[in-house]
C-alpha cells in the first residue's frame, strides 16, 4: 500500500513565523506535489517536484518555497507565514507517469494567527 | 492558466436516488480523474480515463471521458450514507503529462 504521511494533522502558527510543512512517501515515486484547499476553490497546485533537487512552480506559488533533498521527502516552506495562508495543505506523490496514479496525504490545517 | 468546470457545487439527495455531476474545460484533456475526499482526509482517487469517449465502472460509480476530450462526468446509482463527501474531477491538459488540473469539487449530502 503506498503510504503519504504529513507531518502535522493541524497546525497553528503566528504571522511572520517561518513554517515547515514536511511530507514523506514510502513508494519511491519520483514525483511529488503540494496543493492548498480553500472552500469554493478546489485544489491548486503550488509546486511540484520530478525528482530530487528538482522543482517546479505551479500556479500558486507566491509565499511559498520548497526542498527535496531526498527523494522520499518533500518539504513546503512558508518563509514568513501570512494570515491568508490559512489553509488545508495536502502533499501527493507519484511515481512518474501520467497514468500512474496520485496519492495524497491525510492534509495539515494550517491557521496562521 | 487552465480551468474546469464542475457542476454542480453541492447536492443535496435521498438515500437511493442516482447521482450525477460533470466537469467541462474550454481546452483539450489527455486524461480525466475523478476523486473523492472523506471529511479530514485527503483525495482518494475512484476511476481514471485515458481515452476518449471511454466509459468505467469502480462499483457503483461510472464516469465517462467525453468524445470532444473537453468533458467528463460521474454518475453514482443508488446512493449509499458513506457517499458523502467532495467528489473532484481532474485531468491532465494536452501535453502536460506532469500537472494535474482540478475542478473546485461537488459537495454530496445525502438526506436520512
């Protein structure tokens, strides 16, 4: 079973704080991808990586900067959190191809005070 | 950048009846997805298409990939409680293999 784990369920941070959202995959997918969910706009891609030291910008990408050292992880990192990051966050993976499919993690509910 | 759009936003229904939601997008897609997302879960994925005008069946559930490639929908036959949730369709664009598009989500009520 491939497994996406999300380091944190919730999280609640102040403005300002730097804030590490860190995902891992047990599968050894080459891709791997961070959304946010807000209600009413779905998910939206922010940056997506095609393997190690690589990384894409999506569509939302503002804020916003990533790191994969490895290629089991895939860090989201907010240098300096706003109150308008609030947010569902949900990491994916997958291993390579577009019929493979995309798995995601259980999300981390950030609120940003 | 690239949209789609799904329809409805909410449903709200009888335990039994038939479901029915659809996807539109004004360009070309590759592949459709339709994935469902449980309350404080992530988006688990329930059919893929790969070609057009291919119709699949995972149960209950049947979605087409329309024959223009710019469309989709998901039917669901006799609801069941455990349907409720947020039902997102999905695709790849034209010559986009690596990101995936989604739709801003169906959010199925089922009445007692």
């Amino acid at each position: 079973d491939v497994k996406v784990t999300q380091s944190s369920r919730y999280l609640v941070k102040r403005t300002g704080e730097k804030v590490f959202l860190e995902c891992v995959q047990d599968m050894d997918h080459e891709n791997m991808f961070w959304y946010r969910q807000d209600p009413g706009l779905g998910l939206r891609l922010i940056y997506f990586s095609y393997d190690v030291k690589m990384k894409e910008k999506g569509d939302i990408p503002e804020g916003y900067s990533v790191s994969r050292e490895k290629k089991e992880r895939f860090s989201l990192i907010l240098e300096s959190a706003s109150t308008n990051q609030t947010s569902m966050y949900l990491c994916a993976s997958r291993k390579g191809d577009r019929t493979d499919t995309q798995y995601f993690g259980p999300g981390t509910r950030l609120t940003v005070l | 950048g690239q949209q789609l759009n799904q329809s409805p936003q909410s449903m709200f229904i009888q335990e039994g009846e038939d479901v029915s939601m659809n996807c539109t997008s004004s360009s070309i897609f590759n592949t459709w997805l339709w994935y469902k997302q449980d309350p404080g879960e992530g988006p688990v994925l329930l059919i893929a298409l790969y070609k057009a005008g291919e119709l699949t069946s995972n149960g209950r559930l049947t979605a087409q990939f329309g024959i223009t490639r710019k469309d989709s929908f998901l039917n669901i036959s006799a609801s069941i409680p455990s349907d409720v949730g947020i039902y997102f369709c999905a695709g790849h664009p034209l010559n986009r293999d690596d990101k995936i598009i989604f739709g801003k989500g169906t959010r199925l009520h089922i009445l007692p």
